[in-house]
C-alpha cells in the first residue's frame, strides 16, 4: 500500500493488542489529469511535479502520470527549484494553496485552479474558473491562438498600409483610396480578432 503512495493507519484493539484492520490513505489526482499532462506533451510543454507529500506517493502519482517530480518539498524548496529551472527554461507554475503563493509569484506565469485560497488567487497572473488541469491546456491553446492573431493582424495592417502609401507618393491611388483602405483594413482585422470567439474549451 505505501508503494502505491498510500500512508497507511493500523487500527488495534487496545485491549487485546489485536490488529483489526488497516486504514489506508491517499491524496488522489484531480480528473483529467492524465489527459491534459498527454496534451501539455503534445504543445512542447514539459510538466514537473512538485509537492510536498512524501516521495512514495508522488512517485506513485508520477508514474501514472509519466511526469517528473519532486517530493517532500517546502515553499522555499520550490522557489529554489524554480529558480534553478528558470535559468534555461520558462515556466507557468499551477498551484492552489497557501504554500504555492511564493512560486506563482516567482513562475513567469503563475496559474492558480480554480477554488484556490484566496493568497494563491491573488498572487497569480491566471485564475481558472474550474479546478479541472485540462483547463490549462484549454487556456495555453488559446493564449497561442491569440498570439497568432495578433501577429496576422499586425501584418496584414502594415502590409495594406505600406502598400497605399507608396502608391500614394506615387500617384497611382489617391488619398481618398488610401483612407477607405486604412477603414477596411480597421474592420479585417477586427473580424479577424472576432474569431477567438469561437473557441471552446471542454466542458466535460
């Protein structure tokens, strides 16, 4: 039982010393858990485990999750970690408890789930509305997706721009054709950015 990350009670009875039984005990992995680490392997993102629960049942939960990890670990041991990983890496930190207020402050993003304590939400740049791990996926997918928007905006409205303004200067269009397309280009870009609206994450 304690190989499978379980702190195991024995019940006894006081009198006779007798062993009535054994009460075993485990934290358990929130739902989606497993998919959504799948899904962070497939967008690039490697996923570490840090917790401060012992180190049989963080490899326990690890394995099931074929992540890394680290065990046994207090709030400055994580700053220590994070400070170490930060060196050659980015890093999004995901935490719910008063214990992970320190290192979503020092994460270059820090995530807090939903139903965190308060300290943690307010310590975050994110706070999910659920406290479901796939969220995270769901939320980087569109932060991309966003990015990519802004980037195919950002191009398409220079790029219509320059072209307008040289052939102002010289004198194939007139200024008047410029300034409608400098409108239509406003309004591309906004029903281009409108399309994020479609976006839907799982609502399982």
């Amino acid at each position: 039982m304690q190989n499978e990350g379980k702190t195991v009670s024995v019940l006894i009875d006081e009198g006779s010393h007798e062993v009535l039984g054994l009460i075993a005990l485990r934290d358990e992995l929130r739902a989606n858990s497993k998919t959504a680490i799948a899904e962070l392997k497939t967008l690039g993102i490697r996923s570490v485990m840090l917790t401060g629960d012992n180190k049989l049942t963080a490899k326990a939960l690890a394995s099931y999750l074929q992540v890394d990890w680290e065990a046994e670990l207090l709030p400055e041991d994580n700053l220590d970690l994070l400070s170490h990983i930060r060196i050659s890496n980015k890093i999004a930190m995901v935490g719910d408890g008063i214990n992970d207020a320190p290192a979503l402050a020092t994460a270059d993003v820090g995530i807090a789930m939903g139903g965190a304590t308060d300290v943690a939400m307010e310590t975050a740049d994110i706070a999910l509305l659920k406290s479901r791990v796939i969220d995270v996926v769901h939320l980087i997918k569109l932060s991309r997706a966003t990015m990519r928007n802004i980037h195919q905006n950002v191009v398409f409205a220079l790029g219509l721009k320059g072209v307008f303004l040289i052939t102002t200067i010289l004198g194939i269009t007139g200024l008047w054709i410029a300034v409608l397309a400098d409108t239509v280009a406003t309004v591309l870009v906004t029903l281009n950015a409108l399309r994020l609206l479609r976006f839907k994450g799982s609502d399982e």
